[in-house]
C-alpha cells in the first residue's frame, strides 16, 4: 500500500475506536486476547499511517469494532 492509503486506513480505524469509546491500550488488550501480538504504541503507529497493518490485525480489528471491511478500507 501507499503511504496516503495506509494513512487513510488508520484514520478509519481511529474513528472506529474512538465511536466504540476505546482507547488504544484496551483495543490493544482486545487485540492480544484474540490471539494477534500487537502493543499500544504499533496501534498508535497504525492510525497515523507509520507501520504497516497486517491481514490478520485487520480482521480482528474488523470483529472488535464491529465494522465491515468496506468501512476499514474506504478511502473517501
């Protein structure tokens, strides 16, 4: 992915969490409880657009926040 898609897709993500009244440590503890190996800090790091988001942290992000993939990858 881009630079700009990969910060576009962290923007979403930030939304989502923020609409769920999550912060980022307890989508970070969710995330590990679900099996994916991800701290607080890479999460951070995602919703800026500065490390890469990998298939498996995009699905359980998608059953967490209880979006679609639709919404996860929408670059509007």
């Amino acid at each position: 992915m881009n630079a700009e898609t990969e910060k576009k897709i962290g923007e979403n993500i930030k939304k989502f969490r923020l609409n769920a009244k999550m912060t980022q440590d307890v989508l970070a503890a969710k995330m590990q409880l679900s099996g994916c190996d991800i701290t607080r800090s890479a999460i951070a790091k995602i919703e800026v657009g500065q490390r890469h988001i990998y298939p498996d942290e995009i699905i359980i992000l998608k059953e967490i926040l209880n979006v679609s993939f639709d919404d996860i990858f929408c670059l509007n």
